[in-house]
C-alpha cells in the first residue's frame, strides 16, 4: 500500500438552487501522501473551498470516493462524519472565527470540549499549542486585544489542538499584510517540517504558494497539470 493520506477518486459535487442543478467538480482525482504541505491554487469560483470542504469532511460529496487515512469518509452516516472530524481534521479559515467573547485560550480549548478530556488536561493541552504558535504569553487575551496575525496564530492553535491527522486551511492569509502572511506561512511550514502535519491549503496567492511542497491547480472544477517547480 502506498502512504497517501488522502486518496479521491472521480470525485463530483452538485449544487441546487431551486430547481437548477449546477455541477461544480467535476471528477477530481487526487493524492496527498501523508507528511505533504499541498498548496490548492485556482481562480475565484473554480471550486477550491468546496474540495477543501470534501477533504475535511464538512460537506459531503454528490458523486466518487474520499478516503482519509484508509477510511471511505464519503460513506459515514449519521454523525459518524461529525466525530471523526473532531478527531482527525483541525481548519484555519480566512477571518480566524474566534469567539470574541472567549480569551485565546478558552478559543484554542474549544474542540477540546468535544472530547471527554477533563478540565485541567483541556487547559495543559491548549497552553501547549498557544507555545507552539509562539503566544504562551498572550492566553488571557480577548480577540479584540490582538493584531490580525496573533489572532490567526490562535485559529491554528485550535486547530492543532486534538493533534488532528489533517490540517486544512482555506485562504489562512487572505487578510493579512505581506509580512504577517509571511510568518503565518512559515509558522505552517514549521508545523510541516518538524511536526509532520499534512497541510493542505488553499491559496491564490502564489507566494503563499511557494510555503508549500507542492502545488495542485483548479480551474472550473477540473484539476489542471501540476505547475514545473519554480
Ligand atoms: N452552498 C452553495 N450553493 C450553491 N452554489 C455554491 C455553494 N457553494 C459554492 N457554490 C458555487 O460553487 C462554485 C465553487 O465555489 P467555491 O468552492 O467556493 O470556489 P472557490 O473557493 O474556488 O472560490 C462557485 O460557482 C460557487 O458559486
Ligand atoms: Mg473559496
């Protein structure tokens, strides 16, 4: 067997409005062998959050196969998809989503509470991813007393907090100046390199791009030939 994490196969997804269907994949085959930082690249509307999305087991797919870790996660039923993504898959998105009302580490606790972790464990795990994303100072901090990138850096410290199989991150620095996406990309290739985290990450920033391993392109919902390496 090979050692690809993520294996899709022939894989579409539909959307309807009223009573039009619209096709957005269109039969996408893929692998992402384990230990990869895959940069997902692609005009706007060429379907990179919905894939994103299938890949993380927040939507499931109209047509083909996703198979995580050796598991179909497309023929999960009932809340099966819902418990495995708490245990397998942390998300950064473009806008952090913290919780205002929650300090940084109450934010980073959250997926925790999923668990049957006890309080005190909850509270040591998350102190130690806010270390890893370099804010063990800040862990009493409102979102609202933070810079875009602290806060972006706390949205990953959730999102590594289960110690997830899979990191997914959709435009992770789509809000943030050069230099902050900068060390937000580098906080993820760190988390790459020498904490072995499988990354994917959707991106149309090409020099965001350049953080990853790897580059896959989309266009209308197809997957186009890998770029040469730059
Ligand atoms: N929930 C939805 N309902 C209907 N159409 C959707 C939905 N989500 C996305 N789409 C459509 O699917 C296409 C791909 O969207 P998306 O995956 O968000 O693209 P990207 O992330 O590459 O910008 C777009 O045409 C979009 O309008
Ligand atoms: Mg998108």
């Amino acid at each position: 067997m090979s050692d690809s994490l993520v294996t899709i196969r022939q894989l579409t997804k539909n959307y309807t409005r009223g009573k039009q269907t619209v096709e957005v994949l269109h039969g996408i085959d893929l692998e992402i062998p384990r230990g990869d930082f895959v940069a997902l690249m692609g005009p706007s509307g060429s379907g990179k959050t919905t894939l994103l999305n299938l890949i993380g087991g927040l939507d499931t797919p109209s047509g083909g196969s996703v198979s995580v870790d050796g598991k179909r996660i497309d023929q999960f039923k009932g809340g099966e998809l819902a418990k495995w993504r708490a245990e397998h898959v942390g998300f950064v998105f473009q806008f952090y989503n913290l919780l205002p009302v929650l300090s940084a580490l109450k934010n980073v606790e959250l997926p925790l509470l999923l668990t049957k972790m006890g309080g005190a464990e909850r509270a040591k795990r998350a102190q130690v991813a806010l270390t890893l994303v370099g804010l063990a100072d800040r862990g009493s901090h409102k979102p609202s007393e933070l810079s875009g990138g602290q806060e972006q850096r706390v949205a990953i410290a959730r999102a590594l907090v289960t110690d997830p199989t899979l990191l997914v991150c959709d435009e992770p620095t789509g809000d943030l100046d050069r230099k902050t996406a900068d060390e937000i990309l580098g906080l993820l290739q760190v988390l790459n390199r020498e904490h072995g985290k499988t990354i994917i990450m959707v991106t149309h920033d090409p020099k965001a791009a350049e953080f990853a391993s790897r580059t896959v392109h989309l266009d209308k919902g197809q997957l186009v030939d890998d770029a040469p390496a730059h």
